[in-house]
C-alpha cells in the first residue's frame, strides 16, 4: 500500500514510519521537513499536499498541536489553536482527504489520553481530542466507498516523558505505539478510538 504519514517527523510518526515501511511504500509529511510539508491549520495547504502526493491507500496523522494551560490563563484565542490545528487540521485530511484515497482506504488520526484521563492544564487539548474522537465515530458512518476511519488515542509516550524530565514508566514506548496506527491501516475496524495500552497488554 502507498501510505501518507503526516507528522512522519517526530517522535510517535518517526516510529509509524520506521514501521509501516518495512510493509508498505511511505510518503513521509512533515511541518518543515519530510519529503513533503504541509500545514495542518490551512485547508488550503492540506489541499496542495494532496494534489502534489496524489493516489494513495491510507493517510496518517500523528500530528496536531493545541495549547496548555489553567482554566485561568488560556484566552479564547488558545482554545482556537487546538480546534483550528489537532481538531479541524485532521478533520479536514478527511474531509479534503476522501477524493485522493484509494476504494476501501483508510485515515489513522491522532487524539490523546487526555480526552478521557485529563490532567490540570488540559482544558483546551483534551477537548481537541475528545471532538476527535466524536468526529471519527461520526465520519466512519459517512465516508463513501469502503472508507475506514480510526482515531488512535496514545497514552503519554516514554520517550516524550525523558525528554521533559519526567518519570518514564508511566509511559509507552514510541514503537509500541505504532503498533496500533499499523492495526488501523491493516486491519478492519472503522469508527474506533484506539488505546495503544489495549493493543500492547
């Protein structure tokens, strides 16, 4: 399969690449590397990336980025940048996204722990990834085609936690997490919020 990995950069994409291809043929999207970029919160560049890639079997996002911060601090303004980048940047893969994936393709999006575990600060991305997760539930009932979609729902990852001076082993590893992007690109389900921590037990 020819599979679009956007945020094929960083830490949880970097080993979805290194994964899917040992299997598969990898279009690697970045922000500012890769071999193609794109920016998640302009429909306008989602368009372009997908006129320049063209055809393809899966498409996935382990991007999207939304701010922390209190109740208190975080401005109407900052709650726009989870909803605008995380939450419509990866709605709109699939909305724009559809007439470029092959008959019964698939889209991995990316949502996180915090929508169901949050934690002080979490206002404004756990509801990005909580409207994720409704959103996926949601288009699965409506993409034409065969069309799959699946959101996966990482739990914090232990190379993240090292490199801000957390404690490790609270975390999954990078590469068990794309264990589960590999089970929705792969697999049958549609609809579905994936926990990397379900997959792995």
């Amino acid at each position: 399969m020819r599979v679009i990995v956007i945020g094929g950069t960083g830490t949880i994409g970097s080993a979805v690449v290194r994964l899917l291809s040992t299997r598969h043929d990898v279009v690697v999207v970045g922000h500012k590397k890769g071999t193609y970029q794109v920016d998640l919160a302009s429909p306008d560049s989602i368009t372009s990336l997908f006129t320049a890639v063209g055809s393809c079997d899966a498409v996935v996002s382990t991007a999207g980025i939304a701010k922390f911060g209190s109740l208190d601090d975080l401005t109407y303004d900052d709650y726009f940048i989870g909803l605008k980048n995380k939450l419509m940047g990866q709605a709109n893969l699939v909305r724009i996204g559809k007439a470029y994936v092959t008959n019964h393709g698939s889209f991995t999006l990316t949502s996180g722990v915090l929508s169901r575990e949050p934690m002080k600060g979490s206002c404004a991305i756990s509801m990005a990834n909580a409207g994720l997760e409704g959103f996926v539930r949601a288009a699965a009932l409506d993409v034409p085609r065969g069309l799959r979609v699946n959101v996966v729902s990482p739990p914090w990852v232990t190379e993240t936690l090292i490199a801000r001076g957390m404690d490790p082993s609270i975390g999954l590893p990078a590469d068990q997490v794309a264990q589960s992007y590999l089970a929705s690109v792969e697999g049958t389900m549609t609809g579905q919020t994936i926990d990397p921590r379900q997959l792995s037990a």
